[in-house]
C-alpha cells in the first residue's frame, strides 16, 4: 500500500521540500510513497523547485483509511482534519513533540535541529541510499529557508554540515547567495493581497484551550511593509474574530538586521506584552534578535498562557 508523505497545514518550504525527499528515500528503500501537499506553494516553494526542476506534491487533503508519513509536524492543529482515520506509519520532526497519538508503533525520527530536511539527510545516511542532485538541491534550499542562512538560533552545526554537503551533490558553488536571491522572492509582497500575506505562514497553536494564530513574513527589507502595515494590523484583527482566536501575531522579521517587529490582535494585548517583556504601541513592538517562531515566539507565549 501506498504511503502518503505530508508537511503541514499552509507548507513552507521545509514541509514541501521534506515530503519530496522522504517520499523518495522511501522508494529507494522499497516502500512506496507519494509526496502530498495540504495547501498551496509560497513563492519562495514555488522558486526552489523550479530552480532544481522538480514538480510540486499534488494537494490532498483526506487521508481516511491511508497511511501517511508525517513531516514538519506532529501537531493536531497542523495535520489533516481526518487525521484519526488515518494511519500514521511515522514522524519526521524538528519542532517540539505535538499532541498526536497513535495506536501502533510508529517510526519516529524527532531532533532539535534547524530543518526536518537535515535529519532525512540524516535518514539518507542510515539507508546508504545517495541523495539525488535535484533532491540534494531542494533540501539544502529548505534548510537554508529553515535556518535563515545559518541566522536562526534554532540553526545547528549539522545544520551547516547538511548544507555544505547537499551543495556540493547539488552543485552549488555558493549556497549563501544562493540564499540570499532565495530570501529576497520571499520578501517580493508587491500586489500580493493582505490576507495571502498574513496567511503565507500562519499556523495556529493550542495554548491552554485557547487559539492562538501566529505568522511570520521575512524579508530582507523590512520598509517593504511601509505601506501596508496598517492594514496588515487590520487584517489579523478580522482573522481573529472570524477564527475564534485569542489573538493573532505577526512577525516581520528583518533578517539583515536580525529582529522582528511584532504586530498584535488580542482580546487581552497585556498577555503578549507580558510574554516579550515589552509595551505594544498601536499594535505594534521591536523585538530584538527574534528570528524564529519556534524557539523565541511561541515559548515565552505559551508560558504566559499556561
Ligand atoms: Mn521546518
């Protein structure tokens, strides 16, 4: 039987990259799989792969009586609406461990690297199977993309290791500008609408009982948000009602200079002030040094609302 092989809920490109990768390993080892996708390709997705010719998961949604690999995930709030009536053959993970359970042996693959497509390379390793040059190509893409080139405090050394070593199979000679021409498609929001840009990469997290929404937009150019940034205020609040959300977060994050302004929708704005130790102003604080969603964003918040 067919095994499918998913990211998360609106993928970035470490999920899209991820499923892609593990659903061939798993060929070569002699389990079939396909890679899926629960939503569409951001720009930057859309880029790598096309750069390193490769086609998109198609999108699937329904996973009732399959099996599928999880990765980039192993939140209830990320999977698949029908997720219990699937079942789950394993997890490929780099977050913290989420609330899914299963109810026979699963393989599991969880560290706490920067990038899920550093530990397939990992996986890669274990089976002795060669990574492709078009596989190695996106992968390195994923974690340069995961790691903001290295930037990220959840980077690690085998992070950079995995890098060096995928551009060398995937032949590219410099990977950092290859990064950085990445990282400016992503900070392309011209004409693109509010609500595609503040759902870019959006995920929603179960804190206490209560929901709370938070995206990230990184650029190299924080002016780019000049003109819009009002309405991308306005933009989380009517999310936040319609969602039933405690609040939303926005982060746009600077990755040149290495912060992140945080825009807040709440019905109690003194929760997120109290989590960051700042003040908001219209909405609105510096947060600095905060590049990861994972590591400095959703922790402190999940203290606060323990
Ligand atoms: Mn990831």
């Amino acid at each position: 039987m067919t095994a499918y092989v998913l990211g998360h809920k609106i993928p970035d490109s470490d999920s899209i990259c991820a499923a892609l990768a593990l659903a061939h390993l798993k060929n070569a080892i002699g389990e079939p799989a396909v890679a899926v996708r629960q939503g569409e390709l951001n720009p930057e997705t859309a880029y790598i792969l096309d750069k390193f010719g490769l086609e998109a998961p198609v999108l699937k949604t329904q996973f009732a009586d399959e099996s599928v690999y999880l990765v980039d995930h192993s939140d209830r709030a990320q999977s698949p609406d029908d997720l219990d009536k699937a079942t789950v053959l394993g997890i490929v993970d780099h977050h913290k461990l989420g609330d899914i359970t299963t109810s026979a042996p699963l393989e599991c693959w969880i560290r706490p690297v920067g990038c899920t497509n550093t530990i397939i390379k990992e996986m890669f390793e274990y089976y002795g199977v060669e990574i492709p040059r078009n596989i190695a190509g996106i992968m390195m893409s994923a974690i340069l993309s995961d790691t903001v080139i290295f930037k990220s405090p959840t980077c690690t050394e085998l992070d950079i290791k995995a890098v060096k070593q995928l551009a060398e199979i995937a032949g590219v000679g410099d990977y950092e500008q290859f990064g950085i021409e990445m990282f400016k498609v992503k900070s392309d929001v011209q004409g693109t609408p509010v609500r595609e840009l503040v759902l870019r990469d959006f995920k929603d997290f179960d804190m206490s009982g209560r929901t709370v929404g938070i995206g990230q937009l990184e650029t190299v150019d924080l002016s780019v948000f000049d003109t819009i940034k009002e309405k991308l205020l306005a933009d989380i609040e009517t999310l936040r009602v319609e969602g039933n959300r405690h609040s939303v977060c926005l982060l746009l994050t600077d990755i040149m200079n290495e912060g992140s302004e945080l825009l807040v929708a709440s019905d109690a704005p003194a929760f997120i002030e109290e989590a960051f130790g700042v003040t908001l102003k219209d909405g609105k604080a510096w947060l600095p040094g905060v590049l990861s969603r994972k590591k400095q964003v959703v922790p402190p918040l999940e203290k606060r609302f323990a």
